[in-house]
C-alpha cells in the first residue's frame, strides 16, 4: 500500500479533487492542517472518502508535517511506499501501479516520474521513497528543514547508494515548481534557513546516512 503524505494549508477544494483522482489508486491519503489555517472550518466541513485520513493540530510547516504524516503513517499494517505529496499535484489514471513496478522489491530506494516541467536531472518533486529506507533513517523529509531541500537530500542519498529510479513518463504532475525560490516570493528567511542546514548535513551526516542504508541494503539480499 502506498501512503501518500501531504501538509495542505488553506486549499480544501484542492483536497476534494486530489481525493477524486485517488479513488481508483491503491493507496492512503494523509492530510495534515494547522488550527490556524484560514480555512480551518470548510476543512472540518469535508466528508472524506475512506481512504483519506486528516489529522489537524498545531502549525509544523510543510518538512515537519511530512515527517508527522510518516510516522503515523509508518504503523499502518501493509505500508509499503511513502510518497511526499503537495496540494497542487495532478495524478494520472495508474501512477500507483506504475510506482509499485519501479519500487525494489526490499523497500529501499527512491521512485519518482517526470512531472512535465522538467527531466530526470531535476530535484524529485514527486519522490516516494520504500518503507525500509523510512524505517533505516526514521524520517522522510530531513529533520531540521523547514521547506526546501528535501528533495535534493533524497536524491543524494538514492544515487549514492544505487536506488535511485526514474519514471519517463509524467503520471504524477507539479503545476506549480519555482526554478529558484529566493525568485519566486517565497520566505527568504526559512530559505536561507534550510541551505545551511542542508550543508550541514551534507558535510557532517550525509555518510552516515548512506552507511545506515547501504547496511540495510546488504542485510536485505
């Protein structure tokens, strides 16, 4: 079962919608909103499907949402994939079925697709990441961001273990991806923010990281 894991603030027409468009996917929906989203009553107001879950409490932004999601998420029987969702993400009929196929086996590595507005070179906006990696390093989203880099962290750690997978075709697209975010109005505070704690994580965990996975990967075979 994939869990998909999205942080949504004051957007609940766009829950309605993603939640159409996973009615015929195998997987959970879990959404996480802050007590003081502008929108918090048409929020409560929703009559969610069944496999749509949403949890409110106090604000975490989008990085700390995602890890909450997760672990709730991790004790799920069955939970086999963990995919980061924002609520502007478009599904195509049968992205499920196309991240089963491309997931290894043993539940360590990064899936994601080409999202149209760029290739396989990019930051993995659409990344899901197996359960054993989850449960190896004990976060999705790297403790300490606030909203950036996430992406580029998961990649790091899937090429330099060797379970990184790309799929060609967009059955999960992002209609909204800045080209840089210091452009594009976003909070230049948090930004800077999350750069020096990427690069301290790039300088002084990244290896361990990669340890921790590449033991899980040789205890796996």
């Amino acid at each position: 079962m994939i869990h998909v894991l999205m942080p949504t603030r004051n957007k609940p027409e766009e829950v309605v919608r993603i939640c159409g468009e996973l009615m015929d996917s195998e997987c959970r929906l879990w959404m996480y909103v802050a007590n003081d989203d502008p929108k918090l009553s048409l929020y409560k107001g929703l009559k969610l499907p069944e496999f749509a879950n949403i949890i409110f409490g106090e604000p975490l932004g989008f990085s700390r949402g995602v890890n909450y999601l997760a672990a709730v998420a991790s004790k799920e029987p069955g939970a086999t994939m963990f995919l980061r969702c924002e609520d502007d993400f478009y599904f195509s009929p049968g992205w499920d079925q196309k991240y089963r196929e491309a997931m290894w086996e043993d539940g360590i590595g990064m899936v994601w697709c080409n999202y149209v507005l760029k290739g396989e070179d990019a930051e993995p906006h659409t990344a899901a990441i197996g359960a054993a990696w989850y449960h190896i390093l004990g976060w999705f989203s790297l403790p300490g961001l606030q909203n950036y880099w996430c992406d580029w962290v998961l990649s790091t750690l899937a090429r330099e273990v060797g379970r990184s997978r790309y799929i060609p075709e967009p059955v999960i697209e992002h209609r909204h991806v800045p080209s840089d975010p210091r452009k594009c109005g976003h909070d230049s505070t948090t930004y800077a923010a999350d750069d020096l704690r990427y690069r301290q994580w790039w300088d002084q965990e990244r290896e361990r990281d990669c340890k921790a996975l590449k033991i899980g990967l040789g205890t796996s075979r």
